[in-house]
C-alpha cells in the first residue's frame, strides 16, 4: 500500500490517488474544449474512463510495493496506462496538460530562486537602489511584476524574442501597473498655480526657499507614478521669479525694520543691502535642494528619486543667479564635501547667449567647466547641433540622454519639451543579431530578395568593400524582423498603458502630464500618453560591426560608414512607424546599465566565446567606440558625432580621462569646441572621483589612502548617465 508521494521540490507528503483521478478527468474534459460544460451522459462516461485509468495507475503501482513514490514516476504511468487503454486523444491531452504545469512550476521555482537571492544581497539592476527592506522589497515586487507582465501581457512572438536574446523591453516589470518611463516637467506652472501631491492643496511660494523646496517635492511626488526619471528644463527661467520675490521680501523687511528705528537710509544702499541678502538666500536654497535630492526618498523609501536640472541659458539677472548658485552649491559638495549623486545637471549651450566669449553668460558656461572638472556635472547640450533645428525653444535632456522634442499632435507654434517624455522603449541586441547573422542563418535566395527589397525602401548604401557580403544582407534582413516586431511591442504595450485611468496615476495625471487637466476622473489616459515617445534602442554597434566583418568603426573606415548605414536603417524605421502610426517614435542610443552584462551573458551560453564580441564580460553601449580601445579624444569625438543626429530618442557621447581635470577649463573648453564642430548634442566628460571618507583626501586613490592609510575610500564613477558609488556597480560596468 502506498502511503507518501516525494514532490519535485523534495517535500513528502501523503498519497492521495484522487489527485490521479482529477487530473485524468481534466484531461477527458478538456478533450472537446468543453471542461465544466459536457452534457451530462458525456460526464458520466469521462467519470468512469478516467476512474478506470485511476485503477490501472493504482493495480501497478501496489505491484511495485513501495510505500513511497515519486511524482514523476507516477505521471509516467498516467501516460502509458491513458495510452495502452487506446485513449490515445486523452494521451495526448494529459501530455500537454503535464508539460504546461511544468512550464508553470519552473516559472515559479524562477521567482521563488530570484526572491532568495534579492533578500541575501541587493541587485545591481539599478546602481540607484539602496540595500535597505524598503529596497529589497521593491526588488521582490517588481520580480513578481514582471513574471506577471511576461504570463499575461507578453505576445508569444515578442517572448520568443525575449527569451532568444534579441531584444529587451526596459522596465518589464514595471508594465503591468502602466507606468511612463519619464517627465519633463513644467516647474513654472506648478509653483505659479500651486500643486496637490494628494494630501491637500500647495500654495504658490513666496520666498527662494520654499520654491526650492516644492522643486524636490514635485520631484518626489512624481517618482512615485512612473519608473524613470524627471526633469526640469528650464530650471533657471522658474526660478528667476522666486528671486525677485525674495528680493522684494527683503526689501520690505529691511524697510520695516529701519523704519521701526528711526533709522533714515539712502534707498539705494537698502537695495543693495536687501539684494545680498536674496542672493544668500538663493544659494542657501540652491544648496539645501543639492542636499535634499541625495536624501529625501521616494518609493517608500526604495531610492532617491532620478533628477535632472536643465539651465544656463535664462540672461535674465536674476536667472544668472539661479544658475551660479545651483553650480555653486554642486562645486561645494554635500554636507563634508563628498560627491552629490543628484541632481544630474546638465548647461544648455546656445550660440549668442553664452557660447562665444562676450556673450551674456559665456562666464557661467565657463563657471560650469570649473564645476565640471571636479564633479563630473554638469553635462551639456548644444542646443544649435543639427538635431534640434528649427524647434522653437530650448531642447532640454534628461540626465541619462532621453531627448523629447518634436510632438506630431502638436503645430509648430505649440510644440514644447515640457509636460512631456518617454512612454516605454525597448532595445535591440545587435551583436545578437549579428551573431545569428554569422552563424545561424544560412543564407537563401529569399533572404537576397528581402534585402533588397528593404535596401531599395530604405535606401540601404552599402560601402563598395561589403556589396555582396551575405551575412551583412542576412544581418539587415533580421534587423528589419526585429525593429518591427519591437515597434508592434511599443504599441502593444502602449494600448495596455492607454487603458489605465487617471486616478491610477495621481500625481503625475492630475498635475505634470500634458493634456492630463482636460481628464475628468475615470477617464482613461490615452489622449494625454499619445503625446510621450516610444523609443526603439539598441546596444553593441561596435561588436556587431566586428562579428560582422572582423573590425569596430574605431579601428576602420568601412566598418564605421557600415555602422552608419545600420543606424541610418533604424532611424528611418522608427520615422517610418511614427508615420504609419502617428505616434511619436524615436531611436535611442541605449543608456545601458544592467543590460550591457544580461546581453553578452546570455549570447555566451548561446554561441560561445568569440572573438571580439562575447570575449569580455559587456557590450558597448550604443554607437561608442569600445572603452577599452586606445584612441584619441578628437578622433573618438569625430567617429561618434555623426550618429548624434540620427538618435533623436536620446544619445550620449562622453570622453574618458584618467584623472580629474581640474582648473583647467581651458581644456575642456576645447573638447567642446570639437565636439560642437562635430555635430554632437548631448556630451559629458569621465574621470575618477575619489574621495577618503576618514580625512578627505581626493584624487585618484588606487588603494588605500596615501595621506592617512584608510580603506575606507568614496569612489564615484559615471553610470548610464548617473553618478553612483562603484561598489553599486554591477559586475560588467
């Protein structure tokens, strides 16, 4: 007699031969798709086959005398008995029906495994994430959002996908609670009208601090709707009115109080009196917002919130403040001079306003290069790079490269980064696809009538040395594949998004979003979406090129106008789907974080080590030329510019130095320079900043501290955009 079954999972418990019986007569009901609904003389026969099938399971398992079996070995005689009983329909059911639920059981025992590990030691998907329960639980969360998003909201096509390595939704597991990625968002109209975070109505400001202030709350309140990052745009511009404000106040005090005393001053030394007092108030207020944006959480306590302040273009004086003090409070560091992780700042570069020497605020653009090489930020922007012509104001970025500008429901004169930003992107594996290309596909006369169809429609020019490569013709066939199926994602996921109401998202569809005060509540929020981006990435150019034909573009010329071709080809498809869709599609340079190791992990299990591709432990990041290759900056600068235009999702190019360059604005002066002449738009400078916590030593510190032998070293890289501390990283950045 058989008393204990063993699970797969090892636990025993006891035997219930009725478990045999339910699963055998779901596999009869299920025969005719009709489970739950057979009329009753088909009932009755499926009862008393499947108790048949039940008694020969049980006749031999008794034969065998062993008081404990396993589960799977009793499966293995369900399936053998259904057969030999001629039940060969129901066989084939019950087959399916097993398969399923092991699909299922090792779907679970994955998010089982992957809250064990987040509960032991903190991912670092995210280098922002802290180590705290409020963190791990978020981490628990979202791991079981995704598996939720990947069973029920996923087609099978862009699972496959998925699951091959060829593509990568971002922030899967925030898809199925419908949130945006990011915001810029309209600090003007907030502080003028005043605000509800959801617990009651904000006053407009009256004084510096407080405007300042509210900035972090909005930024705190926002992070809470959606998965990435906020922005201000035009930080300097708002903020300029809080400063006459705080002037007047001034004014008025110092007015009372001399009046009080009898005291009769000159009116004009009162003003100056009243106009230093704003200007400290200003950097104070600059100062405890660079200090509240490195402390004050969001995500129930989970990580700061991702930031990033625009400025440097506002001439006016009291915008000039603004903008020397924020730089001035970020020069000085937090509380005893360590690194401020947030907020990303990024000076806005314009011709006429502050670019050329004798312009307006060509002394805080040179003010920000000070800041610049010695705290990594700002970064800047070229406001007047071939990108943005023709847009109408300032193209504001958020600190890790998204780029909002263009908006197809909007007429020129209307058009504005404000109150808009990125709905979800996607990015595409290319050295995958490459890899694929190479050593999967073989090549066939329908893939040379694919390509050049495509290469006719979207003006494929191939360099001379390549014309009749066929893993370069299969190469661009798959990437066609793969960009729509990434668009037709974008818009699957986009339709879910749309069904959500805005209540579901409390800050940021009552208060930021455009078009979200024309909702009324239970109103869904797709009119107001349709106004964000759907951004197409991708990631690896440069090991695509080489697995494709053998050099990167830092190493050679027809590699590098081929990588332009490849990126050209992507542009135009997102520009093809904006069109065909009336959507607002973009190309992004993928800010790569975590996925830069996931890709190339993956791809080695799949097809090995190879050369110059899965031989390192990441892929590059979008259209760079590899970190690890030796080559100039002004030759790095010029390889990379030409790809800027063509991302209009966002895009990044950084230089590397070895050390920190300090009071040499003059140096970095001429890098921008060349990077302007190169057409770039968005571009940062890297270097180590280290700092030893024990006695505050900073410089590149390569072990322990030279001056008093501590290990305790601050040592603050670049990542995707964000500052973060290098024991953050994860293993491939």
């Amino acid at each position: 007699m058989i008393r204990n079954i063993v699970k797969r999972d090892g636990r025993v418990i006891d035997f219930d031969s009725r478990k045999i019986y339910n699963a055998v007569l779901k596999a009869f009901a299920d025969r005719r798709g009709c489970a739950g609904k057979e009329m009753p003389e088909k009932r009755e026969e499926s009862k008393k086959n499947a108790a048949a099938v039940t008694a020969e399971v049980m006749r031999r398992l008794n034969l065998e005398g062993n008081k404990t079996v396993e589960v799977e070995h009793v499966q293995d005689i369900v399936e053998r008995v259904i057969s030999e009983l001629g039940f060969f329909d129901i066989s084939k059911k019950y087959i399916l029906y097993r398969n399923k639920r092991s699909i299922e059981r090792k779907r679970k025992e994955r998010v089982y495994r992957r809250i064990s590990d987040i509960i032991k030691v903190t991912d670092r998907e995210n280098a922002n994430v802290g180590n705290g329960p409020s963190s791990k639980l978020l981490q628990i969360a979202e791991t079981a959002s995704r598996d939720y998003s990947e069973s029920f909201l996923t087609t099978e096509d862009v699972k496959k996908a998925m699951d091959d390595n060829y593509i990568y939704p971002h922030d899967y597991s925030w898809f199925g609670v419908g949130t945006t990625t990011c915001t810029f968002i309209k600090l003007s109209r907030l502080l003028n009208d005043g605000f509800n975070t959801g617990h009651g109505f904000i006053r407009p400001p009256k004084r510096i601090k407080t405007a300042a202030q509210l900035a972090c709350i909005i930024f705190q309140a926002n992070q809470n709707d959606q998965h990435g990052g906020q922005a201000y745009g035009f930080f300097d511009r708002d903020m300029a009115k809080y400063v006459g404000l705080e002037r007047q106040w001034q004014l008025r005090q110092l007015n009372r109080t001399f009046e009080t005393l009898g005291i009769v001053e000159d009116r004009e030394k009162i003003y100056e009196i009243a106009d230093r007092y704003a200007r400290e108030e200003t950097f104070q207020a600059m100062e405890s917002l660079v200090h509240n944006l490195n402390s004050m959480h969001s995500r129930a306590g989970a990580q700061v919130p991702f930031t990033s302040i625009n400025v440097g273009t506002d001439t006016s004086e009291d915008g000039r403040i603004v903008t020397e003090s924020l730089l001035k409070a970020y020069e000085n560091g937090l509380g005893k001079g360590e690194q401020a992780l947030f907020p990303n700042i990024i000076f806005k570069i314009k011709k006429g306003i502050n670019w050329e020497d004798g312009t307006a605020n060509h002394d805080l653009l040179m003010y920000a290069l000070k800041v610049s090489s010695k705290r990594l930020f700002p970064n800047y922007v070229f406001e007047d790079c071939s990108l943005f012509k023709g847009f109408p104001t300032d193209v504001p970025v958020m600190g890790c490269r998204t780029i909002v500008a263009w908006n197809r429901h909007k007429d020129e004169e209307h058009q504005t980064c404000e109150e808009r930003g990125n709905d979800s992107f996607t990015t595409i594996n290319l050295p995958g696809i490459a890899l694929k290309s190479r050593l999967y596909v073989k090549y066939t006369p329908e893939i040379e009538a694919k390509f050049n169809e495509i290469s006719k429609k979207y003006g494929i020019c191939m360099p001379e040395k390549f014309k009749d490569n066929n893993v370069l013709k299969t190469f661009f066939t798959e990437l066609d594949y793969y960009a729509d199926l990434v668009i037709e994602q974008l818009l699957e996921r986009l339709a879910y998004q749309s069904t959500f109401v805005k209540e579901d998202f409390p800050f940021l569809m009552s208060e930021v979003w455009m078009g979200c005060r024309d909702l009324k509540n239970g109103e869904t929020v797709g009119d107001a979406i349709k106004n964000g981006t759907l951004g197409t990435g991708f990631i690896g150019l440069a090991e695509a090129l080489y697995s494709l034909v053998g050099s990167h573009h830092g190493e050679s010329s027809d590699a590098d106008s081929l990588g332009y071709e490849i990126i050209k080809f992507m542009r135009k498809k997102v520009d093809e789907a904006s069109r065909n869709n009336d959507l607002n599609f973009s190309l992004l340079a993928t800010p790569a974080e975590g996925l830069c190791e996931k890709f190339v992990e993956k791809d080695k299990m799949k097809f090995g080590i190879v050369n110059g591709v899965t031989d390192k432990a990441w892929y590059t990041n979008s259209f760079h030329v590899p970190v690890e290759f030796t080559i100039s900056i002004f030759k790095k600068i010029g390889i990379e510019g030409k790809f800027h235009h063509l991302c209009n999702g966002g895009h990044i190019s950084y230089v590397e130095l070895k050390e920190a360059p300090l009071d040499n604005t003059e140096g970095m002066y001429s890098i921008l320079k060349c990077m302007e002449k190169n057409d770039m738009g968005y571009v940062a400078v890297n270097f180590p900043v280290d700092r030893c916590r024990k006695c505050g030593n900073t410089g590149v510190i390569e072990g322990n501290c030279p001056i008093c032998g501590s290990d305790d070293i601050s040592r603050i890289r670049r990542i995707t955009g964000y500052l973060a501390e290098l024991s953050n990283f994860n293993h491939a950045k």
